[in-house]
C-alpha cells in the first residue's frame, strides 16, 4: 500500500481516524501537487500548566512536521474566555484578554520543546473573529440544530440533570468548528472527548465549499496513579514545567499495568520497538522496573536530553535504592524563629503556591526528618530535612 509507512507512524498512539481512506487521498494530493498539509491542533490558554498527556497530540504533530507538514496551532482566544464544556460540569470563569495572552506565550513555550518551530504556524482566532458582525455570527448558527448539539453527552447530560448550560457554550463547538473553515486545515488532531467539536469542522468546512479535514483521535493519557486521567487537581501528573529528575521520578511511580500506555502515548519509540517491550512483559523475560526505567529516560530525554536523563537516573537509584539522601540539596534559611510549613514550603520554590503546599500536607506528601506531617498549621522551629513528595528534598537551616 502506497504511504504505508506514513501510515503506520499516524495510526500509533491513535483512537480513530475519520476516515482514513480521505487521508490516504489527501497524503496522494500533497505529493502530487508539492503543498504541505495542514495539521491543526487548538488549545484553550485558560491555563499554562502543560501536563504530558497535553502532549499526546502535539507529538502527533510533530511527526507530520517530520514528515514535511506544516502544523498548525490555533490560540483560542475567543474561546479560552468561553471555556471547553467537553466533559465539564460546570461552566468555567471568564478570562481577561491579557490573562489569555500571558497564558498562550508560556504555553507556546512548553509545545516548542516538542514542535519543530520552523514548521509551526501560529494562529489567534482574533484574526478572523476580531471584524465578525452579528449577522456573520447568526450566519454560523444557522449551519446547525439545537438537536444537533442536544446529542452532544456533555450538554444532555447537564440538561438532564439540571446543570446550567449558557447559550455562550453551546458556541463553542461552532467557532472551533469555523476555525477550520479559516486556516483551510487539512487533518484535526485532539483527544477522544473533543470527537464532537472536530467534526462540527468537517460539517462547518463542507457548509463554506472546502474539502473536509481528517480528524485523528487520540486516547487520553492515563495519570500517574493509573486510576485517573493526567490531572494537575488529582496530583497525578507530569508537568513539563517538572525538572528532570522529578519527571524520572514521577514516571517509576507509575503502575506496571501502565507501562506500555506511557511507551505508545508519551515517547518516540516506533511501534515494533515496543511490541517487543510488551512481549517481554507478558512473557517476564525482564524486570518490569529495568523496563520502566527504560521509560523514564525516554520520557525525560524528550524534554531535557540524554545527559538530562542519566543523571535523573543516577538521583533516583541513590535515594531509592540506597534509601539515601542526595548530598547536594536546596536549603532554606529559617529567618524567623518559627514559621509555618506551608511558608517555607512555598518561600523556598519547593511548592509554587501556598494552597499547593497546604494540599501536599493534606496528601501526607510532606515528611521531616522521616516523620509525616498532614497539619497545614505545623511550624518549624529547628534545622531539618524537609520530604516533598518522593523525590524532592530541602534542607531548612538557622
């Protein structure tokens, strides 16, 4: 088959692809005719915290980029302010145009340790939004039924149970649909749950004329505790923001069951590679933590690099394996002749803000000198080592 091994490469780490044979024809177009497609991916800057399981489409991304393709990234500043209802129960804050703003430039920052820049094109919906009239936005509405979006599971269910659902998300849909029709997009790329607004772009694109995009979805990357989706509020995540030894770390905690998710979701490795990885598990041909190892370096050399990902390695074995502490850890002097836990846990950059530090405490994640501490009021008043979670440490000194 013609583009086989094109592909192969699209079709790992993929959920669905609607429909690959208008992929195929439009991989035959592009070779013919010379001109790139155009691979877009949208995000909401409502925050900046990148988590890995963000990533999973971007990395998608990337390997048409690789391919020769251009991706595409959509900055939804209209509908950052809206909020995605997919999957939400209640409606979400509105943002200001300079929270938006500060948001999309740290968040740009972090899909650049993946993108190839020089193959990126960067689009903000003001562009084409920004000089719509009323007529033009009721002209968009009409392109759909109310019944149409009732079949939408997020908005029946909160209908049904009596959530309150603002006409204003129910637009949603509709202009990330239209952001399609304006940047001529070839292929949609996102997570399973955003199914219904990829393809109100195929139906907003074939109202305007245009060939329809391919929407290719991806599955949800599971979090760090194997139960939940990656979230920042259930503390299971991998933040690209993370340091690489806490991203090493963070992956060995990870359980065994879930190896093989991370190997096809959040690394590089072609698919044969780790099909031999998953017939070394079923068969117990080698230690499921030698293999999980293996993931760690290739998840921290993803966005630090090799050397990066050695060292990472080096840190855990030393404190896990030999229970040690590392000889080189932060310190924080204590200025004051006591101070609350919290403070000095978000004084010293261990916590980035005090509300995290109180939550950590309340997880039991906080330990000194061995002992764990759940008090959010607990003070010291002494020198220590202070635990943060599993990997992070901090010398408090007077």
């Amino acid at each position: 088959m013609k583009f086989e091994k094109e592909m192969k490469i699209i079709r790992k780490g993929t959920d669905e692809i609607i429909t690959e044979e208008e992929l195929l024809k439009k991989l035959e177009i592009s070779e013919e005719s010379g001109r790139p497609l155009r691979i877009k991916y949208g995000i909401d800057p409502t925050g900046f915290d990148v988590h890995i399981g963000h990533l999973v489409p971007i990395r998608k991304m990337r390997e048409f980029q690789d391919m020769g393709h251009t991706g595409v990234i959509i900055i939804g500043d209209f509908t950052a302010r809206i909020g995605d209802p997919s999957g939400k129960d209640e409606t979400r804050p509105h943002l200001t145009a300079e929270q938006v703003e500060n948001n999309a430039q740290k968040y740009m920052e972090q899909l650049y340790k993946v993108l190839d820049k020089d193959k990126t094109e960067v689009r903000w919906q003001t562009e084409w939004f920004g000089n719509m009239t009323m007529a033009d936005v009721l002209k968009l509405m009409g392109k759909f039924t109310l019944a149409q979006f009732m079949a939408h599971e997020t908005f029946r269910s909160r209908y049904e149970k009596g959530i309150p659902l603002g006409i204003h998300e129910i637009m949603y849909p509709i202009l990330q649909g239209y952001d399609s029709v304006a940047i001529k997009a070839d292929v949609e790329l996102g997570a399973t749950e955003q199914k219904f607004n990829i393809l109100a772009g195929r139906d907003m694109q074939k109202y305007f004329g245009q060939l329809q995009q391919v929407a290719i979805l991806s599955p949800i990357l599971m979090g760090t505790d194997g139960k939940e989706k990656m979230s920042k509020s259930l503390n299971n995540y991998i933040a690209v923001f993370d340091p690489p030894k806490e991203k090493y770390g963070k992956t060995m905690s990870i359980p065994d069951d879930m190896i093989l998710n991370y190997f096809n979701y959040a690394t590089k490795l072609d698919t044969s590679e780790i099909e031999k990885i998953a017939s070394q598990l079923k068969n117990n041909e080698v230690n499921p933590k030698v293999i999980k190892q293996r993931l760690a370096r290739e998840i921290v050399t993803i966005y630090h690099g090799e050397k990066a990902a050695m060292e990472a390695e080096k840190e855990f074995n030393l404190i896990f394996s030999k229970k040690e502490i590392p000889d080189e850890i932060p310190t924080f002097d204590l200025h004051n002749n006591s101070m609350k836990l919290s403070e000095i846990l978000f004084e010293s950059g261990s916590c980035a803000s005090g509300s995290e530090a109180k939550r950590l405490i309340k997880q039991n994640a906080i330990s000194i000198d061995g002992k764990k501490i759940d008090d959010i009021f607990f003070e010291i008043d002494k020198k220590c080592v202070v635990k943060v979670g599993k990997r992070r440490f901090l010398k408090v000194v007077k």
